[in-house]
C-alpha cells in the first residue's frame, strides 16, 4: 500500500475533520495543506487570496504538496483546489491512497457556514450558484484522480474514517 493518505475534494466535504479522526484511527500524522500554506506565508488563506491573488495561492499550493508528498505515514487534507494542477495530483498518486470526499451542494453551503471559516472562492452573493458552478469544474477531475469516493452526507467524521479504513483494507 501507498504510504500516505490523501483527502480531496470541495470545501466543506470534511476533509479536515475526517482528516483528524483518521489519523487518530491509524496513528498518523495529519497534515493540513492549507494551514502549511498559510504558516509559510505569514498569513492566512483568505489574505493570501486578497492580497496576492489566486495564481499566487496555487503556486504555494504545488509547492506545500510537493513537500508533503515525499512524507511517510500521514494523512494529507488537500484543499479544494488541489486537483486543478495536475502536478499536484502526480505527485499525490505516487505516495498516497487517494480518497475523495463528497456531498450534496446544500450540504456544504450549510458546512461552510456552520464552521465559520472564510472562503474566499464563495465570497460572493451568488454562494450556491458559486459553489455549483465551481464544483461542476472540479468533479471531473475529482473523480479522474480519486482511487475511492465516500460520500459524507449526514455522516459523523468517525462514520467516514471507519469508511475510508473499509476501502484501505482492499488496497493491495
């Protein structure tokens, strides 16, 4: 089996919390993507993105990925993005199992909004159709580079591990 586990898909999927109980499940490291990003810049996400644009996020991106990619025993959380360079995505088939999280838009509209946290893709007054319009973008190439799809809706982060850990068993 591939020596890491990698999270992708849209934001509000449950990457990160998936990404904590999995890790404890299997006693690996968890690495957030978007908050290495952030350490290395000095700022957070949405700064990054008003301040520098959302080229410069990506190249940050490729970078961090390229670093986490080389690691041995942890589950990567990739941001939603991560699967638009599809160098991001060599480099993560070559070390991890990769899994893709989904769920119904209105799931992660109410997600996004429960958790608090800024988005800056969805920072506008058109959210739903944002977020549809985005993830109709992104879907192909979620599905092109996941090795297992679990769907999340009305699921707790525990019942999605445990999930997860049901296709792992599978893995060669």
């Amino acid at each position: 089996m591939r020596p890491n586990i990698a999270l992708i898909g849209f934001m509000g999927t449950g990457k990160s919390a998936v990404g904590l109980e999995l890790s404890r499940r299997l006693g690996l490291d968890l690495v957030e993507v978007d908050d290495l990003i952030a350490e290395r810049a000095g700022k957070s996400i949405p700064e990054i993105f008003a301040d520098e644009g959302e080229a410069a996020f990506r190249a940050l991106e490729r970078e961090a990925i390229a670093e986490v990619a080389l690691r041995r025993g942890a589950v990567i959380s990739c941001g939603g993005g991560a699967v638009l360079e599809p160098e991001n995505v060599d480099r993560l088939r070559r070390s991890s199992v990769i899994v893709l999280l989904t769920a119904p838009v209105e799931e992660i509209l109410s997600r996004a909004a429960r958790d608090g946290e800024a988005r800056p893709l969805l920072n506008t007054k058109e959210r739903e159709a944002r977020a549809r319009e985005l993830l109709k973008r992104r879907q192909p190439l979620y599905l092109r580079a996941a090795d297992y799809v679990v769907e999340t809706s009305g699921l707790e982060p525990g019942e999605v591990a445990e999930a997860i850990v049901e296709c792992l068993r599978r893995e060669p």
